[in-house]
C-alpha cells in the first residue's frame, strides 16, 4: 500500500520529474479539499507503487501553484516524467482519477479536462 506524500515549493520538482504522479494542490481551510483528501488516500492504495500520489498545500508552496496557474482548488494535476499531461478541477472520485493514472502508465494521454 502507497502513502500520499507531502510535497513542498522544495521538493515538487525532484518529485515528479520521473514517472508518473498524481498532485493535489490543496489548502487546508478548503472544505471540498478535506472532501478529496480521503479520496487521494483510496487513489494511493489502489495505484500502490505504479504511481506517485502527492499533496502540495497552496498556502505553503505559493511558488509551485502560481508556477502551475493554480487558481481554484482543489485541482488535480497529472504530471509524466515531469510535464503535465492531465488536470482536474473540483472534487474528483477516486475511479476518475486511477482510470486517467492507469491510460497514462499505459501510454494513452488524456485530454486536459
């Protein structure tokens, strides 16, 4: 079983520059984030270590999300060896976003959603 990691301004890039991983740009103060937040931890037990699932609080990191154009959260970003191939906006079920992790470790990109 994977744990969702943690990320900082100082940590997202090494992060995600290899592989595929999933980050919630979040803020703690956000109710439809805490709503995710569960969701994420489903994501990382099902994706086990396929994938990386990451945090990243806007808040802490304002470096990375304005980096990233994060302007409403939650926001759901795909990211493949370390460019963005996918991202959600709003609260997502956990079958939306391992099916969307599973189509890019398979090599299929989706459409920017």
């Amino acid at each position: 079983m994977s744990t969702v990691k943690e990320l900082t301004d100082a940590t997202f890039s090494d992060a995600i520059k290899q592989g595929v991983t999933l980050v919630d740009f979040w803020a703690p103060w956000c109710g439809p984030c805490r709503m995710q937040g569960p969701i994420i931890d489903q994501v990382a037990a099902q994706l086990g270590e396929r994938a990386v699932v990451a945090k990243l609080n806007v808040d802490e990191a304002q470096q990375t999300a304005a980096m990233y154009g994060i302007r409403s959260i939650p926001t759901l970003a795909v990211f493949k060896d370390g460019e963005p191939v996918g991202a959600f906006l709003g609260v997502q079920q956990a079958s939306v976003l391992v099916g969307t992790v599973e189509k890019i470790l398979a090599g299929e990109m989706p459409a920017q959603q």
